[in-house]
C-alpha cells in the first residue's frame, strides 16, 4: 500500500513508489520550463536556470528524500538567488488534481472557499481597528486587504467615522498584502475629479495593457485634501507596499516607518503534478508617475523610524503639519497643548507607589487614586487616568491636565487646567 504523508509529517519517504529521485528530476525539468517561460524578469529567469541546473545543485536537490522538505529547500533557495519573496512551492499529500500536467488555474473546492470565507469574517478581514486619536487624527489599522465583495462596506463605514478627522493615519506596518481590487477602492478615496492613471501591468500570458486608475465611487464623500500618514515596517509586503508607493508616488501621502519587504511582481499558480505546485511572478506593476515600482527596493519610508516608533512620530508630525496651516492663535494654542498630551499619550512613564502615596488623597471634591502602577484623577462621577509628563505634571485627556504645587509649608496643592490654558483654583490636599 502506498505511504500516505501530509505537511506536518517528518517521515522519510525513499521508499515510496511515488517519491523518486526521477520523479525529482521529472519535476526540476518542470520548474526550470515554467520558469524560463513566465517569470517576468528574464535575466532573472535565466539567473535561476542556471542555478537549477548546476551539476552540484541538481545532485543536492535529487538527494532531497522527503517531498515536505523538497517544496521548502527549493522555495528558499528561489528566493534567496531571485530576491523575490513571491516564489513558493507547495507539497500536499492529498492528490490536488487528477493530471500529471501541470494546470495553471488553482482548483478550490467549495468546502475550502466555505472555510475562507467564514474565516475572513471571524477575523473581520483583518481590518483591525478604527478609532480617533488626540488632535483629531483617525487611526486606521488594516493588517490585510481582504475581498472588497466581503470588506468593501466596512472599509467604507471605518472611512465615514474618520470623515469629520483633519488627517488620518493608515497602520500596514502588519500587513502581507491582498486583493488589489480593495488597494484601488483605498486609493480613490483620495482622489476626485477626472480618473487618474495609478499604473499598468505587464504580463508574460498576455500582450494585452492593463492598466488601473482611480474609480468614481458613486454615492461616498471622497476625502481628496484629507492628509495621510502610512505606517510601513519591513513586514509590509505586497499589496501593502502597492497602497504606500502608490499614494506617496501621487503626492497623497507621507510614508512613515521602515523600508517594505519588496515585493512587487504579481504570482500565479501552476500545478506540476497531483502533489506538487509552484506559485511564481508572471507579471509586474509600473507605476505611471515612477515607469517602476518597489521590487526588491521596497518602499522608502519620507520619515524612517523603527516600527515601534511610527506611530508616534507620525502623529506628532501631523500636528505640527496641521499647526503651520493654521493661522488662529487661539487654534494653535489648543495645538500645542494637545502636542503635550500626546508626548505623554506614548512616553507616559510609571509613577512608583512611594511616589504617588506623596500625591493620592482629597483634594476638595477631587480626589487622586493610585492603583497597579497608575495614578487616576476622580472629579464627581468622573475618572481619568492620568498621562505621566513628570512626577508634578499630568494629563487627564487632551483638554485637560492637572498640575501638583506645595504650599511655603510643603502641603501638596492640586491645579486643575480645562480648555486647554484656563486654571481653576487650586485645591488644597485635606489631611
């Protein structure tokens, strides 16, 4: 009876019927065929033909006894000499197809696109979180660009509760990529008037253009003078990296973190038997502003930052953006006061419990909590936690901060500021 194996199993297959080492060379002759005949870079393609075929390779990759093993020894070394991270081959113990020629259209069942698609909305199609941040800057964070048929309305609903933000700030630093059709609808959110070219395909399978541009989308409140920030990391891959240089090659947004991943060209699958396939690069996006795209480059961030400081140094730059555009002083005031917060908002530090027993107590109608390494401010039903600037000065929210004092007899007084510059009377601490 013929051995059966699947992804997770580590047995050594040499003495199955179906795992031999012409069936790897069989294969090999495939791989080497679909690469010199699709791959959409032909040096490349021919950089990798050469590197198959070495005596010393082919014997390597011959001696390979497992087929788990064979799929992932040669997706790394594909990757690896192509610098092309869209390269993978895939082993599966179930007979996929039921030719030994390869097919180049993936066949799903019904019950596998069922468990997709359940899964995609378990998981809300990775759009993480939307929400506001002090000054009036939306936060959106997407860690995937699922199907627009699935997510497209909910993209759209987290787009109307930033409507009425002056900027907004799109976090990809998570994501691996996705449907290129949610990446359009993205960008010509940001876009009116006449359609806009975004870039064109090339394609190995076909002679024919095509190209993408901007879309109508008929009944939605576009936001073209909205500002953007774009969080990237060297995790951001595919169709993430297609929304950043897309929308920074357009002049619509500042990309802020670390180079992307680079990975442009677009894969397809092919079958090279019942078991074995090969997802490879077939074609490739050139942008209509660059004539390129961010291949092996990645994109560069305008402001590079580590990843775990993106997201604060965008959003203090777009402060001080939205502060330079404005001309009334009192607007700038509030500006400068909520920039204080949101220093505090990521570098609030931890007030030890020695510290803050000092400061804890009544102060009038006030009173000062401290709990688990956090100090809270309560004012009638009201609690706030408070945002550490130094061990007297603290931030209740981005209108609001309150200011410890000692007295010429060392009693600690208590200042509370609302409406970001108006101090009320101090509060003396009550024994």
């Amino acid at each position: 009876m013929q051995e059966s194996f699947s992804k997770n199993e580590n047995t050594s297959k040499k003495n199955s019927p179906y795992w031999t080492p012409q069936k790897r060379s069989d294969l090999l002759v495939l791989i080497r065929n679909l690469i010199n005949q699709k791959y959409i870079i032909p040096e490349i393609a021919k950089k990798l033909d050469e590197y198959l075929s070495s005596a010393e390779n082919l014997r390597q990759f011959i001696e390979i006894p497992d087929p788990i093993l064979f799929a992932q020894t040669l997706t790394e070394k594909l990757q690896r000499e192509s610098k092309d991270f869209h390269f993978w081959i895939e082993y599966s113990s179930t007979p996929k197809i039921s030719s030994g020629e390869h097919k180049d259209e993936k066949i799903e069942t019904e019950i596998e696109k069922d468990l997709y698609f359940n899964l995609q909305k378990y998981r809300n199609g990775n759009l993480i979180e939307v929400k506001r941040l002090p000054g009036n800057i939306g936060y959106f964070r997407l860690d995937e660009f699922p199907e627009v048929e699935l997510f497209g309305e909910t993209f759209l609903a987290g787009m109307r509760f930033l409507e009425n933000t002056d900027a907004i700030i799109f976090d990809v630093r998570y994501n691996g990529g996705g449907n290129a059709d949610f990446v359009q609808i993205m960008v010509s959110y940001f876009f009116e008037g006449d359609p806009k070219l975004l870039y064109h395909f090339e394609d190995t399978e076909s002679t024919e253009i095509v190209q993408m541009w901007t879309l109508p989308l008929v009944g939605v409140k576009k936001q073209p003078k909205k500002i953007i920030s774009i969080l990237t990391s060297g995790r951001s891959a595919s169709g993430a990296e297609d929304f950043a240089y897309t929308m920074q090659s357009q002049n619509r947004a500042k990309i802020v973190g670390e180079p992307t991943r680079g990975a442009a060209n677009n894969p397809k699958l092919f079958f090279l038997d019942d078991h074995f396939s090969i997802e490879l690069p077939i074609g490739r996006p050139v942008n209509a502003v660059t004539n390129t795209n961010w291949e092996q480059k990645g994109v560069i961030p305008d402001l590079k930052v580590s990843q775990e400081k993106a997201l604060e140094s965008a959003h203090l730059d777009l402060i001080n953006q939205m502060k330079e555009k404005i001309e009334n002083p009192a607007v700038k005031k509030l500006l400068e006061f909520e920039m204080g917060y949101v220093h505090a908002y990521y570098s609030a530090q931890e007030i030890s419990k020695e510290l803050a027993s000092t400061l804890t107590g009544d102060y009038g109608p006030s009173s000062v909590r401290y709990q688990e390494g956090q100090l809270y401010f309560t004012r009638k039903n009201l609690i706030f936690p408070l945002k550490t600037v130094d061990f007297l000065n603290y931030y209740c929210n981005e209108q609001q901060r309150i200011q410890f004092k000692t007295d010429t007899e060392g009693n600690y007084l208590l200042l509370e500021i609302r409406d970001y510059e108006n101090p009320l009377k101090l509060k003396k601490k009550i024994p």
